[in-house]
C-alpha cells in the first residue's frame, strides 16, 4: 500500500516547520476544565507531541499516531512517555481508557470513517469515559495532496456523536479566525 501523507518524512519534517509557534495552551486549558485529573487517557494523533507533552503534565496518558514518523520522533526524545502506533478508526489495543482526545485530528477521516471511529473510541472507553475533540468548522471538504480537510458544523457533529455519547460541551473556538473551530466533550452513554 502506498504511504499517506503523513507517513512520508518530508511531510512531517514541512508540518513540524510550520507548527513550530503553536503551544497548545488553550487546548491545555480546556482539558483541565472538562476531564478530571484521575482520567488515564489517550491520544491519537499526536503528530509533533505539543498537546501530549502538556497534557502529560498533568495526566496519566499514552501518546498515538498513524504515522510511524510521527511516533518515531516523538518516541526517541521522551522514551519515557508510552507511544504507539495506531489509526484512528480501528485502535488497536486491548485496555481500556477513561478519556479519548485528538486536537485537529478527526477531520482528515472520511466521514464514515469518522462514525466509525466515534463507535470504536466508545468500546475503548471504560464506563463515564470522556471524549474530548476538535474539528475544523464549516462545509464541504478540501484536499491538500492526498490529505483531506472535512469541515462540520455543530447540527452534524451532534448527531455522529449522539448515537454513543451524550454531549456535554459543543462549543466554538478561535485557531486562526474568530469561530472557526468547535470542540466537542461528550461522555459515553451507558447501556
Ligand atoms: C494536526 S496534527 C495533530 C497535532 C497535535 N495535536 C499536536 O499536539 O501537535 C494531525 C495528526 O493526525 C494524524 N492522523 C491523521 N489521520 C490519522 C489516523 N487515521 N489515525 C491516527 N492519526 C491520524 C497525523 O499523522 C497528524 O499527526
């Protein structure tokens, strides 16, 4: 199968380039707000590990990614930190997590993909387990190379995430421009 986008190194290499200024702190500020600090959770997606390195701070966490290179780098800098290497939609690991987080992750899926994923993160989920995600806000799609941007808005993101979870927090953000980004904190529904 051929590499996707971020499994090529001199992606990864543009991306940490072009991300170097981002300090994650008011996505820091929001996980502290919503998931208690007991909450084991994990990561996926971290590419250049600035959310998990300030998370990690604070929570007990094993870091993620699709990418070998991202993991790989990530791995050989904090070799004390648990890193692995899964996708998104399947994650493949057999313990459980009482929290699930991605910052800008999930809108590079396909949408089918994207409930796929919602369905499998509530089976990795322990009982009361959170979901804590970012989404880029809007419409339609856009694709850079092979990398795919799919934007929501709240009505659609609400009705993937309630058919496992109930929604506690679904709010707008601003990344680069005011609103245009929403986060979504959802606990899993018991059955
Ligand atoms: C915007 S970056 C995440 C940045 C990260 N939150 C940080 O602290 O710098 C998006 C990441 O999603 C990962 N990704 C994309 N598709 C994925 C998938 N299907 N499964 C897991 N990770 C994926 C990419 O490899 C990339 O590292």
């Amino acid at each position: 199968m051929s590499e996707s986008f971020f499994e090529k190194e001199k992606n990864v290499r543009q991306y940490l380039e072009m991300t170097a200024d981002y300090d994650g702190q008011w996505f820091l500020e929001q996980f502290l707000k919503h998931i208690p600090k007991e909450y084991r959770a994990l990561e996926l997606g971290i590419g250049p590990g600035k959310d998990l390195e300030n998370i990690r701070q604070h929570y007990d966490v094993v870091g993620s990614d699709y990418s070998f290179v991202f993991a790989e780098l990530y791995k050989r800098s904090h070799p004390e930190v648990k890193i692995m290497v899964l996708d998104a939609v399947s994650i493949k690991v057999k313990e459980q997590f009482d929290c699930i987080y991605t910052n800008k992750v999930l809108h590079h899926l396909p949408t089918e993909d994207l409930i796929q994923s919602l369905q499998r993160q509530s089976e990795v989920l322990s009982q009361d387990g959170l979901v804590f995600h970012t989404f880029w806000r809007g419409s339609g799609q856009d694709k850079y190379d092979d990398l795919l941007f799919n934007y929501y808005e709240t009505n659609e993101l609400k009705k993937f995430f309630e058919q496992h979870y109930t929604i506690l927090c679904i709010e707008y953000y601003k990344e680069l421009k005011e609103n245009d980004s929403i986060l979504v904190v959802a606990q899993k529904t018991t059955k």
